[in-house]
C-alpha cells in the first residue's frame, strides 16, 4: 500500500493494518492534516477488505501530544452571527468526533500500542480502539480539563464504558496521569510491556492471530459486541437472531471442517471491498 500521507505511515500486509503516527518530533500532536489523513486511511483500509485487524501505533517517546490547538483557530471563515457561529462549531466538532467513531465502525477490529504519553485527543483515539497495549513508561491524560475545556471528542462518552465511573470522574475533573500500572490495574489495558519493541511484536501477533480467523465472523463479532454495549441484554440477544440470519457463516464453519479433515489451517475469504462512501462495489 502506498503511502502518501503526511501525519502517518499506513501499511497493509499479511491481513493486517497498521498506521502508524510518524512525527516524533512534534509527539505525533494532531494538526489539521491529521483529521484529514487519519479518517482516509482507516477508510481505506476498510474498504480494501483485506485488513482483518489494524494497529494504531506511534514513533518517538510518546504516542500522542493530543489535539494541536491551531485546530480551534483555522480556517473560521468570517465572523457569524451568534447562533449561527454556534450551529457551524456544532458541526465542526462533530466531524472531530466522527474521525473515532470511523474506528467503530471499521469492519476490523482496531489495537492500540501506546508508548509514553498519550495525552487529550489521543485518550479520544484509544478510547474507541478495540483493545489497547501499553509500555511501562505510558501515560494516559485527560488534558483537556488542564487548559479550560471540557473533552469533547468522544473521551466521556466511551472512557466509562471502559474504566469505573468514580475514576472516570476524578480524572476528567483534575487532569491528572493514569500511569500504566495504573491502567493495566483497572482494566483500560490488556497488557504492559517493557520497551516499545517488544509491545508491538505482541501486538503484531494478536493482529495476526485475529487475521487468521473468518473475518466474517470477526466483523459480525465486533458488530454484536458494540450493539450490546448500547442496548438491553434482551435487545441484543433478538437483534443476534436478526444479524445471524442475514448474514450467515454457515460457509465459514465449511471452511474450517474441511480444512481441519485435511490436516491445515483453514482459509477465508476476505471481505467484499467498499467504495469511497462505504458502499458495495459493484
């Protein structure tokens, strides 16, 4: 896959995705551009259907300094009367929540590794990932509360879901890090390695690991997992009987008996590939 982004490198190999933040430097904050290139590629590799699993990773010491603030101050256009400034800042601020909520709805499950600092929009970016990863020199930071503002890209609609509400609170209202001791300790992630390296070569072969399963199965598992995390247990059990009957895996379940009767590792088929809009090519 070619790369012609400027916030990040996007690759594609063996099923697996990766993008992969590339300003070190800058500690891969995120400027315009970046709610720009980072929608795109995701979008993309979804619609190859050929990434069963995507990495969000990072180079440098931290993983993300969060939001750039020339964010806020470009390209405002001229001065609007009050409610009318208020309607397009609504809309502008929901197009920045769109740029994570494109993680939920990728058909590939999203992992994060994260190392250092992972500050303001980049708890946004995690937040919706579908797993997470860290290394011991991690933190996470809900900054926005630092600098006046209450976060508002997805951080206090999706972080409860994740972590207890009564430490949800205490950090949405100090600003305070969450080490990754911490973090592994409460649950915001699955496991805490030592060096950078060594986190993204398990990561890697979790990615792997789900890439070598149905990713028709995958992405109904993903689908049902986020349904039931925002409906009844009721609900979600006769909307599975919907799903299950619309989108049958009884080929999958083929694939696999044959190929265990033969002594290999079972096969699928990738994804049908989308369009630009997320539409079925035709």
């Amino acid at each position: 896959m070619t790369n012609s982004y400027t916030r990040m490198d996007v690759a594609l190999e063996s099923g697996v995705g990766c993008i992969r933040l590339n300003q070190p430097e800058e500690y891969n904050r995120m400027p315009a551009a970046f709610w720009t290139e980072f929608p795109a590629a995701v979008a993309s590799l979804d619609a190859s259907g050929q990434a069963r699993a995507l990495i969000i990773a990072s180079t440098g010491k931290h993983f993300c300094a969060g939001m750039d603030l020339s964010v806020f101050t470009e390209g405002r256009g001229p001065e609007l009367e009050r409610g009318r400034a208020g309607e397009a800042a609504r809309r502008r601020l929901g197009g920045l929540q769109d740029v994570f909520s494109g993680l939920e709805r990728a058909r590939m499950p999203v992992l994060a590794a994260v190392q250092g600092g992972c500050v303001g929009g980049g708890v946004d970016l995690v937040a919706a990932c579908d797993m997470r990863y860290c290394t011991t020199d991690a933190f996470f930071c809900i900054q926005e509360i630092n600098i006046g503002l209450a976060a508002d890209v997805g951080t206090l609609q999706r972080l409860p879901r994740l972590i207890p509400e009564g430490l949800m609170r205490e950090l949405a209202y100090t600003g305070r890090r969450m080490h990754a001791a911490e973090a592994k300790e409460i649950g915001l992630v699955n496991r805490v390695f030592d060096t950078q390296d060594e986190m993204l070569d398990a990561v890697q072969a979790i990615a792997r690991e789900i890439a070598s399963k149905s990713p028709l199965a995958v992405a109904s598992s993903k689908h049902l997992l986020n349904y039931g995390r925002d409906h009844s247990i009721a609900e979600t059990l006769d909307y599975q009987q919907l799903w299950m009957g619309a989108v049958p895996q009884g080929g999958e379940m083929a694939a696999y008996f044959k190929a265990r009767s033969e002594g290999v590792e079972p096969r699928y088929e990738d994804l049908a590939p989308l369009d630009e809009a997320g539409k079925l090519v035709s």
